[in-house]
C-alpha cells in the first residue's frame, strides 16, 4: 500500500500533463541560452532530466549531442515515443532511483523548469552532479524571481496567476539567483553562471544557470 509519501514523490510527477508536441513558445525562448551555455555538441553526450514532450532532446540530437534522459510524466513518455521514435535512450525514470548505476555519466546534464516543481530540489542537483564526468557541464533552467519582479506580479494583479495554488503539480519552489547559485554549490558545483533571457533581466521569465562538476 504507497504511502502520502509514496503518492506525493512519484505518482504526482508521474500524472503531471503535457498538452503540447513539439517545441513550445517557452522552449524556444530558453533554447538559444542553452545552447550558448552547453558550448560545441562535437559528439557529446547528454543527459536531460525531465524531458517532457521529447522535443528539446530531440533538439540538442539535432544538433550533434548523443541525447538521453529521464521523464516521469507517463503522459510526456508517450508523446516523446511517438513524436521522437529514433530517440531510443529516452525512458520512464525517477531522481528517486540511483541514476548513475542505471545510465552511466555523461559530459553534460540538462534540466529545464523542472526544479521549481520538486519538493526536494537538492534531488536534482545532486543527481546532476552524480551523473557527470569530472569537468562535465550542468545547464538548468527555472522561473526569475527578483525583488522588482516580485513587486510588478503583486502591482499588476498577477500574485494569483504567477503562484496559482490550484495548479496541480505546479511551481511549489521559487528561485531568485541567489538561491539556485547556493544550491549549485551546494552540490559541489563550480563557476556558476546565471543568464536571464529577455531584454530586461529584471524582469525575466526565467534564469538558466551553467555550472561545471570539478576535475577532481
């Protein structure tokens, strides 16, 4: 019998939907940093945690990375599986599983507005770290909170919409830049760097942070 435990860490994210195929608005706003951020695909291998609908992976193969990856939204698996056949390294999976004995490591690790729905955020960045050769690139993305930002949601009426409590499996965790560098580092990350995408970093929809794993 699962636990509220159980249910929470694994059958909701397992339930999370994912309306849309192919890449949305929102991949393509944050695809052009990430790319700038993972540097040269020259054959490299990459792992992306939460890969949703399949089409960033699908994305980044195109581009010359040897792409695998994790989703635990059954409804996100099957879209990738039939959008992306040829992607075969793209599999049902869990931070709650020990990832590295599973996949191996890789020379970077990708993970895009998932962090803000975890309850345990340290999973994933902790996971990442395990999951890269020494050297190796994290490139992780999430929602730009800020003070003038926080402001202009509350002055414009938008407190509701932006932290929508009714959202099942929603935004439940809320990054500023401080806070996901001291995660980074936490994890044993190095030079880390936090890029926010729009004309206005102040007020960004999102943040995407690079950050290596130590030679040694």
């Amino acid at each position: 019998m699962s636990t509220p435990d159980d249910f929470s860490l694994r059958e909701g994210p397992a339930s999370y939907q994912h309306a849309l195929s192919g890449l949305t608005p929102y991949n393509k706003y944050l695809l052009p940093t990430v790319k700038r951020l993972l540097g040269p695909p020259a054959g490299r291998t990459l792992f992306e945690i939460g890969f949703g609908n399949g089409a960033v992976a699908d994305h980044l193969a195109s581009q010359g990375f040897q792409v695998s990856g994790i989703e635990a939204s059954h409804q996100g698996l099957a879209r990738a599986h039939a959008s992306f056949p040829h992607l075969t390294n793209l599999v049902q999976g869990s931070l709650y599983e020990p990832l590295t004995e599973r996949f191996g490591t890789f020379s970077a690790v990708v993970s895009l507005e998932v962090i803000e729905h975890l309850y345990f955020p340290r999973r994933l960045a902790e996971a990442a770290f395990a999951l890269l050769e020494p050297g190796g690139t994290l490139v992780l993305s999430t929602i730009y909170h800020g003070y003038l930002k926080n402001i202009a949601l509350a002055a414009f009426g938008q407190f509701d919409r932006h932290y929508d409590p009714l959202w099942d499996h929603g935004h439940i965790k809320f990054f500023t830049r401080r806070m996901l560098t001291k995660l980074l580092v936490e994890a044993g990350f190095e030079n880390v760097v936090i890029r926010r995408p729009d004309i206005i970093p102040q007020f960004s929809r999102s943040m995407v942070a690079a950050a290596r794993r130590p030679l040694r």
